[in-house]
C-alpha cells in the first residue's frame, strides 16, 4: 500500500475521541435515556478499538469479542430501558436529577 | 447527539453514527461486523431506544446551556482531559507504520469469524445466548404492570 | 521425687478452682474443707518425701530447677515457669504445706456455719498457690507473681467478712489498707527488679547469683538494688515504716490471721532476702540498714504490744516484733538463723494465733482479755498448747523458741553491734512479759465475764489436734538447730549452708568468741525471759494495782503506747488525706474530665466532623458517581503515562 496509508493511530485516536464525546454526554445530559445512548456510544468506540487491533495485528480474537460486546450490548439495552420504563412508571420524569432516594 | 434538545434528534443523529463506524469497519476488511453493526445496532438497539422515547412521549430536554453549573463543566473538563491524555500518549508513542495485516480479510469474512466462533470461542458464544434468554426474561419482568 | 513440684504447687490452684467453682453447689461442708485441705495435704506428703530424697543425696547434688515451660520470651527477657528445689526452699515447702494443711484442718472447724465457707477455702487455696509460687521460683518475674498473688490472697481474705464492723471502718477497709501498703512496698520490689534485669541482664536467681559473685563489696548497683528490694520486704513483711498493715488485718478471721500473717506471707521478705544473698552481702550499708530497721521495729512492736488489750492485736504486734528479729538476724550475715527462727516462729505463732481462735470462738466472738479470765478451767487443751506457745516464743530453753531466738542474739553479739544486741535482749524481755501477760490475763485468774451469757466450753477435736501438734513442733522444734556450744552439730545451719556460701564468702568473717562467752549470754537472755514472765504474772494475778498506777503516774507514756506511737494518724494526716485531696482536685477533676474525657469526646466530634463533610459524596445523583468513576480513570491513565 502507499506510504501514507491509514495507520492504526489515526482508528484509535478516532475512537479515543468518541469515547470521550461519549463520557462528557453521560455527565451532562439529563435524560436518562439520552445518557443511555451516550453509552451505546462509548460502547461503540471500544468496539471500533478492538476490531483495528484485531484487523492490523491479524487475531480473530478482537473481531468475536466485538461480537460478544455487541450481544452483550443488546441484552444491556433491552433490560436498561425497562428499567427507565418502570422508573417512568413510579416517577413520572426520567430526569436523573431526580432520581436520588437512594442517599445518605 | 450531544447537543440536541430533543431526545428523538438525539436518537437519529446517533444512527448517523453508526452508519459510519459500520462504514469504518468496511474500511478495515471486516464485512461481518459491518453487517452485524448495522442490523443489530442500528436496526434493533436504536429502534427500541426510539420505542421508549416515543412511548414515554417526552418533551424536549431544558436548553442545554441554560445553567452552566458546575456539574456541566465538570462534565465537559473532564472528557477534555481524557483527550488531551490520549493525545499525550499518542504523541510520545511514536511513529506507527503498521499496514493492515494480511489476513484481515480472511478473518474478517464470514467465515473467519464463524469458525473462529464456532471453534475457538464455543464455550462463550453459548453462554452469551444464556445472557440473552436471562435478559430477555428480565426485561419482560421488568416492564410489566403486574409482576 | 522434684520432678513432682509441679503437682504440689498445681494441686492447691486445682483445689481453688473447684471449690471457687463448685463450692457454692456443694452443701456439704466436709466435702469442701475435705477437697481443700486434701490439696495441700497431698502437697506436704509430696514435700516431705522430697525432702527425704534430699536427704540422701550428696550436698552437692541436692539443688535442682525443675523447668515446666515457657512464659516470656521478649528480646532479651526469658522467663520460664520453673521451680528451684533446693535446701533454702524445701525448708521454706515445708513450712508452708505443713501447717497450711494444720491451718486448713482447723478452719473446717472455726468456719463451720459459715456462709461464706467455701469462699473461704477457694481463696485459703488460692493463697497457697500463690506462696508456693513465690517460694519455689527460680526467677525474680515469677516471685514477683507469688509475691502479688499473697497481696491479692491476704486483701481476700481479711476482708472475707466484708460488712463487719472494725474500729473506724469495715474490714473491707482494713483490707484496703493491707493492699495499699504491700503494694508501696511492691514498687520497691519492682525497681530492685528492673535494676537487677538492667545490670546482669537476666532475672533468673541462677544467672544473677553466679554474676553478682564477681561483684566487688561495695559496689554501688547492688546497694541500689538491695535498698529497693529491701524495701518490698518492709512492705510484705510489716516492718518500720511499712508495718501498719498488720494489726488492722486481725479484722480477719483467725485462721488467716495464723496462717497469712504469722507463717507464711510475711516471712516473705525474710525469704527473699535470704534468697538474694548474695546481692546483699556486697552491700554493707543495706545490710546495716537491715539490721537497724529490724532491731528498732522488734522493740517498738514489743512496747506497743504491752499495753494493747485485744488478744488478736496483740499477737499482732507480737508477730511484728518477731519479723524484726528475723531481719536482726538477717542484717548482721546470720541467713541461716534467720531462717530457723522463721521456722520456729511459724510453729509456735501459729499455735498461738490457733489457740486465740479457740478462745475467741469459745467466748463467742468475745477478744478484749479484760474481759476474759479464768478460762483454763474450761478449755484445758487450749490452755496448755498456748502456754506451750508462750514459752516457746519467750524464749526458754528447751522449747523451740530459745534456740532460734538465741542463735539470733549470739551472732548479733559476736558480728560486733553491742547495741544491737541490748536492744534484742530488751525486746526478748518485753516479749516475755507481754505473752505473760497475755496468758494471765485470758486464762488465769478470776473470770471477768458474765456467766450467763457466756458459756465456753473447750473447742471440737478437730481444732484442738491442729494444736497439739503445733504444740509439739514448738517444743521439739528447736532440736535441729542445737549450737554447737551445746554439744549439737547445728543441722540447720549446715542444711543450709551450701545456699549462703556465695554470701558468706563476700562477708567478714566472724571473730572468735569462745563457748564460754556463748553461755553467758544464753544465760543472760533466759533470765530475762523468766524474770518477764515471772514479773508479768505477779502484776497481773496478784497486784494488779501495780500497772493500773504505773498508767496513772505515765498518762503520756501510756496514751502513746496505747495509741501504737500515733504512726496511723501520721500517715494518715501526711499521705492519705493530701493524696486523696489532690486526687480530686487535681487527678480527677484536671487531669480525668478536663484531659482524658475531653480527648476523648474530641475523637468523637472529629468523626462527626469529617463524616458531615464525607456524606457529600453520596448524594444519589447517577452522574456524579459516573464522575468520580472518569475521573478515577483519569487520574490512573495519569499515572501509568507518569511513568
């Protein structure tokens, strides 16, 4: 391949920055669901780390854990948001500022 | 997504986002997970986000920038920080002239990461359906009106 | 047979367990006293067949420490729970196991009725142990375990019955009083501890001894060391200025009046002294003080003694004044016959304090002796075994009591302190005259009690055996200690020697003295005995004007006397009453509430404080857990970049 090719850095410098997009939403959204999706974000961004590694050091191993990342992510957001639902249910808001009791 | 209002806008732009990781695992020879992102992230994770948003009919969220408390700062200070390290490190590592490697596309198939799935990682992929059925059941528990 | 020491010394501890335990289930009274005088009996016949192997062994081979494990073992510190079965301590076994065991039979009959009966034997049990530990040590530590333990046994049991009324207090407040002051004298015996630790670095007798053997005479350390465990001694064994103890602690009841503070317990200090020798024979000047102290407390008790009108004071006093004899004869270099008058007077005081129990249970609980008399009619037993005892601790030949106090006075004269020995001889005539005294006025004479109300009668046979076989040890006692001025070969004092060798090497030796001054001088000393005893007997049977008017004509002399030299008003205006002042100005209100209570409560608020500042972190919001978690990662990326 030419000289200035994609190299590894630029993927993960790419997915560095997603995840911190990523943690900066979680700390300042206050939808509880928009801080779920930064999540999903966040999750992404490793998933994108881990299939670099795997396609520029030739190991199937990053590719199946993305696999089992995005299993597990699906199984995370299905029981995450019934639980946003029942919350919706006892306190009418899913703003998180709200959601304290569970204090000193 | 960060900076929208609305959680339903928030929700589309971060499909746009998928789209384009998908695309970006293309660009690394990995056509299964490309595929897999868009149908199981896309297609199935965001749907139901946009189920629950549009079930719970939620207003838009308060302007964003309406109080910069301290909590928002915070927020922003720290993912800031977690680029500049990134950026430290990736500027003391040093040149990479790694190429993609050769068997990208043989791994990246479909039948690379089958057999790989169904070979090496067996135990795993079993008990990650475990994980499903487990959600699956908890999220039905959860979600009814009468346990 | 030493291996066996173990047993004599854990059988009483065993016999204090049960009866402590068990005794309150345990209705029977025979059963009890059986269980804890058959402990000590067993000791004594372990004793005695001891003592027999002893006997046929070669001089040499007679000393043996008999290890039974590890007790400390700190850096340099290592202490074992050993016991040293040698001539000095199989003397001191059988002494205490013999007439603990008389003393025990006893007590099952001047206790019977008692409610507090097996409280009585758990602790007369306890005791033993404790001065068997003391006895039988091989290091300083766990003499000094024996030596608080008898403290801790006597404090029990004087105040056994702890609501009795007793002069200006109970006699839960004599027994205060008794701790309090061994436990002045304990400070003492632990300095001498620590010093002794810091200079030969070791507290086993065997390494001390063989150490300070190469000491010079004079040596400063060791007068330090003996002045300090002298002055435990004073405490534990009642002599000036630690001896205010021993006349209150009659508020207890007789047996252990007999068996604590006329036997066993204060020979303690006569025991320990005898034992460090060596230490105190490189320190003149401690020995001389020795010899004073024991000289001026032997007849300051002796005056006290004329003029005290309870029968059990005065055989406190009596018991004092003895102690001063032994610490006489400790003082000039005579350890061998301090130790037999140890033995001596166990035999007879014992027998005497015995023989006070019996009238005062006879009288029924009666003890002033002017209001006694005439009682040799009644209690015949008692009446002989006591003037046996009387004789015995005046000082007549041939009774026990003669040869013990004698070798005393003769080594007293012939190490060359004349006054000494005329303040001894003096003291041995005031003996004499106030256990005359004694005698004529609770058994002879008119009885001056009312015959109504009172009806005494002789005391069960189980009390009266005790004493007669005291009795007897006070008459025949003595035969082992024969001078050989009279044509004895002195067995104790050759028992004995091999134990003071290393002392008397370090000594000046003796100047000749010929037999003939020794006759003399016994002589001089039983004519003084007779003539108090002859001179009481008339005052107080015939012409009993006589001391009535000598109190008239020396009222100050007399109230002084009486009033044991004021000593107890003394400490009690000049350290008792400052000390518990300061205590609540300064100990307690100072330095308790305002220092310790306040740092304290401080801690507390300081928990609170932080506490209030700490909650902030949970306060329920998501986010801000998710935020301390980023900045966690943060904060570690930081470091692993960092190096």
């Amino acid at each position: 391949m030419n000289a200035d090719a994609i190299s590894i850095n630029h993927y993960l410098m790419l997915s560095a920055v997603l995840f911190a997009i990523g943690v900066a939403g979680v700390l300042t959204r206050r939808n509880a669901i928009v801080v779920f999706m930064c999540i999903e974000l966040m999750l992404n961004s490793v998933n994108l780390t881990l299939c670099a590694f795997s396609s520029y050091l030739g190991n199937s191993a990053g590719q199946v854990l993305v696999f089992f990342v995005m299993a597990v992510a699906a199984a995370e957001a299905a029981v995450g948001l019934a639980i946003v639902i029942s919350l919706f249910r006892n306190k009418q808001t899913v703003n998180i500022d709200e959601i304290n009791i569970l204090k000193w | 997504m960060l900076f929208q209002r609305n959680p339903v806008m928030s929700a589309m732009c971060l499909i746009a986002n998928f789209f384009c990781i998908a695309s970006l695992y293309l660009l690394l020879k990995a056509q299964f997970l490309a595929v897999i992102q868009v149908v199981v992230y896309t297609g199935a994770i965001m749907v139901l986000v946009v189920f629950v948003i549009m079930l719970l009919n939620l207003g838009e969220e308060q302007k964003l920038s309406e109080k910069l408390g301290a909590a928002k700062v915070l927020g922003f200070a720290l993912g800031l920080g977690f680029i500049a390290e990134m950026a430290y490190l990736f500027s003391v590592s040093g040149q990479n002239d790694m190429a993609l490697s050769g068997q990208a596309e043989m791994i990246g198939s479909v039948e690379g990461i089958g057999s790989a799935l169904f070979g090496k990682y067996l135990l795993p992929f079993e008990i990650t359906s475990l994980l499903l059925l487990a959600a699956m059941v908890g999220a039905v528990i959860l979600a009814k009106k009468k346990i | 047979m030493h291996q066996f020491i173990g047993y004599v010394i854990a059988l009483p501890l065993v016999g204090f367990l049960v009866n402590g335990l068990l005794g309150r289930r345990i209705k029977s009274e025979v059963i009890v006293g059986a269980i804890g005088s058959a402990t000590v009996g067993i000791g004594f016949a372990l004793s005695c067949m001891m003592f027999f192997e002893m006997l046929g062994a070669l001089p040499e081979d007679r000393s043996h420490v008999v290890t039974l494990f590890r007790w400390v073992g700190v850096g340099a510190l290592d202490i074992n729970i050993a016991y040293q079965v040698d001539q000095l301590s199989i003397l001191m076994l059988l002494i205490v196991t013999g007439i603990g065991f008389l003393i025990h039979l006893y007590s099952i009959g001047y206790m019977h009725g008692d409610p507090g009966f097996w409280r009585f034997f758990a602790y007369l049990n306890l005791f033993i142990f404790a001065m068997l530990n003391l006895i039988m040590a091989d290091n300083f530590l766990l003499m000094f375990l024996g030596w608080e333990g008898v403290g801790l046994c006597s404090y029990l049991l004087i105040g056994f019955w702890y609501d009795r009324k007793f002069e200006k207090g109970t006699t839960g407040d004599a027994a205060k009083k008794a701790f309090i002051v061994n436990r002045i004298g304990d400070v003492g015996f632990l300095i001498g501890m620590f010093l002794i630790f810091e200079t030969f670095g070791s507290l086993k007798f065997a390494d001390v001894f063989s150490h300070a053997s190469t000491l010079s005479v004079g040596a400063p350390i060791a007068l330090w060391i003996t002045l300090a465990l002298f002055v435990g001694a004073t405490g534990k064994s009642a002599q000036i200025p630690l001896f205010v103890w021993l006349p209150d602690a009659m508020a207890g009841p007789t047996p252990v009046s007999a068996l604590i503070h006329a036997a066993t317990m204060v020979t303690a200090g006569i025991y320990m002294i005898a034992r460090c020798s060596v230490l105190f024979a490189l320190a003149p000047v401690t020995m001389d003080i020795v010899a004073g102290i024991g000289a001026l407390t032997a007849i300051i008790a002796a005056s006290i003694g004329l003029v005290q009108n309870d029968i059990k004071k005065v055989l406190a006093y009596s018991t004092v004044s003895q102690l001063g004899y032994m610490f006489l004869g400790l003082g000039v270099g005579a350890f061998s016959a301090g130790l037999f008058h140890v033995m001596t007077h166990a035999f007879f005081k014992a027998l005497l304090f015995l023989g006070s129990g019996s009238v005062i249970h006879a009288m029924h609980e009666e003890q002033d002796i002017r209001h006694m008399g005439g009682l040799r009619k009644h209690m015949p037993t008692t009446y002989w075994t006591f003037v046996a005892g009387m004789i015995a601790i005046a000082g007549i030949f041939p009774f026990s009591g003669f040869f013990s106090k004698d070798e005393i006075l003769w080594k007293v004269f012939s190490s060359g302190s004349m006054l000494l020995w005329v303040i001894g001889l003096a003291g041995a005539g005031l003996t004499a005259f106030y256990m005359s005294r004694l005698v004529a006025l609770t058994f002879e004479g008119p009885p001056r009690w009312d015959h109504h109300s009172k009806h005494p009668h002789e005391s069960p046979r189980i009390m009266t055996v005790p004493l007669i076989i005291l009795a007897v040890l006070s008459v025949v006692g003595g035969f082992v200690g024969i001078p050989a001025a009279l044509g004895g070969s002195n067995h104790i004092e050759h028992w004995l020697e091999p134990i003071f060798d290393a002392a008397q090497q370090k000594l000046p030796s003796a100047g000749y003295h010929s037999h003939t001054t020794e006759y003399l001088l016994m002589a001089v000393s039983v004519m003084i005995a007779l003539g108090g005893i002859f001179l009481a007997r008339r005052w107080y049977l015939e012409h009993q004007n006589v001391p009535e008017s000598i109190a008239r004509r020396f009222p100050r002399l007399y109230s002084l006397l009486m009033n044991k030299y004021y000593v107890d008003e003394v400490y009690d205006a000049a350290v008792v009453r400052p000390i518990v002042k300061e205590s609540d100005k300064i100990l307690w209100r100072i330095v308790d509430v305002g220092l310790v209570d306040r740092s304290v409560n401080a801690v507390a608020k300081l928990v609170g404080w932080i506490s209030v500042r700490a909650r902030v972190i949970q306060n329920g919001a998501t986010q801000s857990y998710a935020a301390v978690i980023v900045v966690g990662v943060i904060i570690i990326i930081a470091m692993m970049l960092g190096q």
